[in-house]
C-alpha cells in the first residue's frame, strides 16, 4: 500500500513538473534569462524527484 501511494505521489509530481514548469519554458514570452531560468529550476525538481525515487525503491528493496 505505501509503494502505490509513492508512486502515485511521484507521477503527480512529475505531471505537475512538466505542466507547470515546462509550459512556461516553452510558450513564455520573457526575456531569455527567465526561460532559462525556469528550465534549471525545472531540470533541478526532475533530478530531486527521480532521486527521490530511486531512494525509496532501495529502501524498499532492503525491507
């Protein structure tokens, strides 16, 4: 039950990433400095969420 929990967290967070944080990259209309911005911002909330990930699974794995 905890493993479908956290994973429906993750794919929550990934989706809302990608909705959120990659929209703005793509269709804004500011300067370059601010897309880029929020692309590395983006591109930290991705790295975080998947090492996230990989934690819990050999967490999970030792258990």
């Amino acid at each position: 039950m905890k493993k479908i929990l956290f994973f429906t967290f993750i794919i929550a967070a990934f989706l809302l990433v990608t909705f959120f944080g990659l929209g703005p990259v793509l269709m804004a209309d500011g300067t370059f400095a601010e897309r880029m911005l929020t692309l590395l911002i983006v591109l930290v909330l991705y790295f975080l969420l998947g090492w996230l990930c990989k934690v819990f699974i050999n967490y999970t794995k030792k258990n």
